[in-house]
C-alpha cells in the first residue's frame, strides 16, 4: 500500500462493496463494530422493555456507520464488479 493511498479496505474482486481490511484503521473498524453487534446482542436477550429497544437502536446506528465508513474508505469505491470471462 502506497503512502498516498489512504483505503482501508479491498475492493471485491466480483460483486458490489468492501472486501477485507488492508489497513489496521479497518481491522480496528471492523472490531468495534463486531463488539458493538455482541453488546447489541446481549441488550436483546435481556427481554427488557429498555433494553432490547437500546440494543436493536445500537445495532442498526452502527451498521449504519460501519457501512459508511467502509464505502468512504474502499479503494476504489464501491461498484459493481462482474466476473472476468475464462
């Protein structure tokens, strides 16, 4: 990776979005947002009426921003990438 090349995760080589981080940044990412899926759901099999709201709002905020912050800092962007013909 280039000093210049500010991407944290690959391209897919076929289909659309992300593939695995290249960057620590996006390990680090792709980590909180894997823990924050657990706490998520922790609060969800709680049964709590406070709870399991919190842990679906959590849940669904960082997915939001986990997928933000994945198409904003792929190499290359996101777009469709059809298989190379053999």
């Amino acid at each position: 990776m280039s000093d210049k090349d500010d991407a944290w995760f690959a391209a897919k080589k076929i289909g659309y979005g992300s593939g695995l981080p290249i960057a620590w940044q996006g390990w680090a990412v792709m980590l909180l947002y894997i823990a924050a899926a657990a706490v998520a759901g922790l609060l969800w099999e709680t049964g709590d009426e406070v709870y399991v709201p919190t842990g679906i709002v959590l849940f669904l905020a960082s997915t939001a921003a986990f997928l933000l912050i994945a198409k904003a800092k792929t190499r290359g962007g996101w777009k469709w990438r059809p298989r190379k013909p053999d």
